[in-house]
C-alpha cells in the first residue's frame, strides 16, 4: 500500500477555502490569493486571456517553453504562441491533433500527435513543426505492447535535446467499474535525434499513471507529476477499502498527483509518493525555479470548495512540501487543467481553463477561457 503523506491537502494554510464569490472576485482581479499560517492575504498578479478557442474544453490545454523564451500552448483548435512571457498572443490553426510537445533547440516543435486523416490505433505517432506548429509531418511511431493501449503521458527536453517520453499502456479489463485482470504502466522511451527515432522502453515510471508532466530541477533531477488513479483491486485489503470510500473515493482509493523522481536523466525512477490527498485533486501541472523551488498546481474537482486550480510549494525541489497554497482561479466546470512553466527571472506562467458555463461537455464548447497567469511565490 502506498503510505498517506504527512501534510493532508484539504485545507492548507490554516485557512478555511475562500467562498465562491471570493475566487471568481479573484479571478476578474489582479490578484491571487495565498494561504499560510492562519491567513489568508493577495499576492499580485498579471493575468492575460489567451485567444478564444471554440473547440476547447476546459482540459484542452498543453504547454511548452522553447531554449529563447518563446511560450507555445496547444488548445483544442489552434496554437497560441507568446514572445513576452505570455503578456500577448498570436495563434495558427492546428492541423493535427497534438497531445504532450517539446520545442527544441533549433526552434523546430515535436509532439506526440495524430495526423489529419489517421485514427489513434496500436501505436504513439510523433509529428513534428518547423513553422511554430501551422504544419505538422509525421517523423516516427512507437507500438504498444501486443494487447495494449494507451497514450503519451509526457514529453520533457533535456539540456542536450535528448527527449523524454513517458508512454501509458494498459491491458486492463473491467467488468461492471469492477477490476477483473491486466496492468497500467507508464514506461519511458529516449530520443537522442528530434524524436526521428526512439529506444525504449528504457524504464517505468509507475503503474496505473497517466497525465501531468515531467520538471527538471536545480541539481538535474528530473521529477515526474503524474495523475495515480486505479481501481480497488483484488489484494486490497477490506479495511482499506472502507477507510477509502469513507473519505469519499469512487470506484478505487485514489484519484490524486502523484511524484516520482529521477537522477540519471530518466533512465530509472524510484520514490513513488502521494502529493495531493483529497480524492479528485487528480492532475498536476510543475515548474521548478533556480532556487529550488518547485510549485504544482493542480485541479480540485469535489471540493472542499469550489473547483478550480490551486498551488503547492517544495522548497527542497519536491523532497517535502509547505502547508501552504495559492488559489489561482475559480471554474464551474471540475477538472478544468492548467499548464505552468518557469519563465524568465524565476517568474511563474500558469495558464489555466475555466468556465462558468456549468459543468458538462456540451456546455463548455464554445463557452471555455484560459487565462494566462504571471505571479511568484511568496519568500518566508
């Protein structure tokens, strides 16, 4: 069993969540709000909208920082890029389905994606831009194992543009939301030319992973943000399955962000451990600053409050985390995601989705925001 970390995530800080009507005040402001030892106070902030996207839902969301500073995020339907640390935005239409992307050295975008034309089957297909992501050409596949599917998980660059790619795969049948047999893998593949071709699987990240994203330290340890959900399994023992459903769990004991660190570049991984305790504080986005901060934010979907995308704080690069949080945005739409990045000067870009539209898919088409944050942590 995976043990419960020291620090419960419902209400850090020592504060009680602010009410609706606070955070949505918050979002129209520029503001954001911090808790910690017993207060609550406004840190400042810059927010941007980014161009309006039709096809976007509130998860629509993947982003990257090129070497020269340049901020590229995917949406649904098109491509925003940002050359002033996300203050304004251009954006091109996609003409393929992008998933999880880098850029390179060169400029040159590389993406786990899908052709027009072609259908998700047995393999990750990669794509890559040399237009800031207007066209796209396929460069290279990787199958799944025979009897699997799956999806990317993740791609990270390294200094030396050696990609990183975290690949899911899943054998698992389930009869009736009950377990019955098979296994959920995250399994990291290597690229040393652009992602032309791959060598992997070279280890695992975890099981039963998908989602989030990988951030490098200070010190060069690569630390792996990952959404843990699985489904009560055959060997869990009875009682902990009561202690799970009584704290609220549906269907398995964990629907939470997960860490796993790396420090040989991603060739190994080990110190599997639980960051977010609440079920339904399910996907976290990271950025590591050059003190050896490292922030993720993360979706709340159930509550406590309203859901929307709050902030932890390690200031040991993600080895134990501050009873702390930032509220950065209020949304009616649970599991509204977000992407942070470390920009220049150690300020944090965190581009979150919202919507007040109420929560369905249907409803949120067309009627999705995301909002491009600029904020920092507070020193103690």
């Amino acid at each position: 069993m995976t043990p419960t970390p020291e620090l419960e995530t419902n209400l850090l800080g020592g504060v009680d969540i602010p009410s609706a009507e606070d955070l949505l005040a918050m979002r129209e402001s520029n503001y954001i709000l911090r808790a910690r030892g017993g207060k609550l106070t406004r840190v400042e902030a810059e927010k941007h909208l980014l161009p309006h996207d039709p096809q976007a839902n509130p998860q629509a969301i993947e982003a990257a920082l090129s070497p020269e500073g340049i901020v590229y995020v995917r949406l649904a339907s098109i491509m925003c890029r940002s050359a002033d640390g996300g203050r304004t935005w251009d954006a091109c239409p996609l003409s393929d389905r992008i998933d999880s992307f880098q850029v390179l050295s060169d400029g040159t975008l590389v993406a786990a994606g899908v052709p027009d034309g072609v259908e998700r089957g047995d393999c990750v297909t990669f794509v890559s831009s040399t237009d800031g992501g207007r066209t796209w050409r396929k460069i290279s596949e990787i199958a799944h194992r025979a009897g699997h599917t799956g999806g990317v998980y993740a791609i990270h660059r390294l200094p030396d543009d050696t990609l990183v790619c975290g690949i899911s795969a899943s054998n698992v049948i389930m009869e009736e939301d009950k377990y019955v047999s098979g296994e959920a893998d995250v399994h990291v593949y290597r690229s040393a030319d652009g992602g032309a071709t791959w060598e992997g699987p070279t280890g695992r990240i975890c099981t039963w992973g998908s989602e989030g994203n990988i951030a490098r330290t200070p010190s060069g340890r690569l630390l792996a943000i990952i959404r843990h959900q699985r489904p009560f399994l055959p060997l869990d023992p009875p009682d902990f399955i009561e202690e799970f459903r009584g704290r609220g769990a549906i269907g398995g004991p964990y629907k939470n962000v997960f860490l796993v660190d790396s420090t040989d570049d991603g060739r190994t991984w080990h110190n599997f451990r639980q960051l977010t305790t609440v079920f339904g504080q399910t996907r976290g986005h990271g950025a590591a600053l050059s003190d050896g901060t490292v922030v993720v934010v993360h979706d709340t979907r159930y509550g406590p409050g309203s859901p929307g995308s709050r902030g932890m704080i390690s200031r040991d690069e993600g080895q134990t985390w501050e009873d702390e949080v930032y509220y950065l945005d209020r949304t009616s739409f649970t599991g509204s995601y977000n992407a942070t990045l470390a920009i220049e000067d150690d300020l944090l870009l965190t581009i979150g989705g919202w919507s007040d539209a109420g929560n369905g898919w249907d409803l949120v088409l067309d009627n999705t925001h995301f909002t491009a944050i600029r904020w920092r942590p507070v020193l103690h």
